[in-house]
C-alpha cells in the first residue's frame, strides 16, 4: 500500500486524524514539502498504511469474508476536487470502485461545495458485477436526466415565444 500526503500548500494544517480517513492508515512523520508544494505555514502530514491496523477492521474482516484471502489489501481512490467537489456514487461506480465514505476534505483541500467520495476498489467477481451493474444504472439514469432537461429546455423556449408574443 502506499503512502500519501495530506494537508494542502500553501497553507498546510491537516489534522493527523484525518489519516484514519481510510481503513488502515495512521499518522507519520511530518514534511514541509511532502510529495508536492511546499508549505508557507504549517507541515504536511505522512499517511503510512498500517498492515497490523488493517487487520483488525470491519472492511478488511468483510473483504476477507467474500474472498476467502488473508493478504487482501485495499485500494482506494478519492473522487471530486476541491473546491467544487460535487461527486457522486456513479462517479466511484464507473471508475470499478465502490463507494465506502464521504468527506469535505478527503485528504486534500476541502471542498466549498458538496464531498469526496472514498471509494474501495472491488476485488471479487460479485463486487466488479455490482459495480459494473451500478454503473450501467448510472448510465440510464444520466440519459433520462438530460432528456428531461432537454424537454424543460424546450418548453422554456416554448414559454419564452408566448410571452414575447404577448409583450
């Protein structure tokens, strides 16, 4: 598993227990710079995965329990971006992820509006078909969003004729 950073140049002051964000991590040592910018104020935080830690989690007892393998390790990814993050599960369910929790920060700069998402990636055949079957529902859901759009776009336009007419 790899290490990450959190806190966000050029004004770091992360939390350590933003670390346990993600199942398995815990706080190491600090850096002005990290793997990226360096910090005016404050120091980066090093997120170091913890493999006894993980052990003992729901999520690693869970993924244990499906696969049936005691070296499981996760991966995860966080999806939206600061500071407009406005992710959504179907973003986490198109990547093959599954989404395990929402944040304002992740472990990065914090969003103004909406979260992150954490998302797991599935690692059992029944997981990558409930991830695939996610995503294709997503995918029917987002064309019957744009053609509703689409409709309330037309009857504004139709809208926007009568009342010219009418002025």
């Amino acid at each position: 598993m790899e290490d990450y950073f959190i806190g966000t140049a050029p004004f770091c002051s992360p939390s350590p227990y933003a670390c346990g964000k993600l199942p398995g991590y815990v706080p190491g040592e600090s850096s002005d710079c990290g793997d990226g910018s360096c910090c005016m104020t404050g120091k980066k935080i090093r997120c170091k995965f913890d493999y006894d830690l993980w052990k003992k989690t729901a999520l690693y007892k869970d993924l244990n329990r499906v696969t049936g393998s005691p070296d499981i390790l996760p991966q995860y990814e966080w999806f939206g971006e600061a500071p407009l993050c406005g992710a959504d599960d179907c973003d986490v369910y198109k990547a093959g992820f599954l989404p395990l929790r929402r944040d304002r920060s992740g472990y990065g700069a914090s969003c103004v509006i909406g979260d992150k998402i954490a998302g797991v990636k599935a690692v059992t055949k029944s997981q990558e078909d409930r991830a695939l079957k996610q995503a294709s529902m997503c995918s029917m859901e987002s064309r019957a969003k744009q053609k509703t759009w689409q409709k309330g776009l037309e009857l504004g336009t139709e809208v926007a004729k009568v009342v010219g007419k009418a002025i």
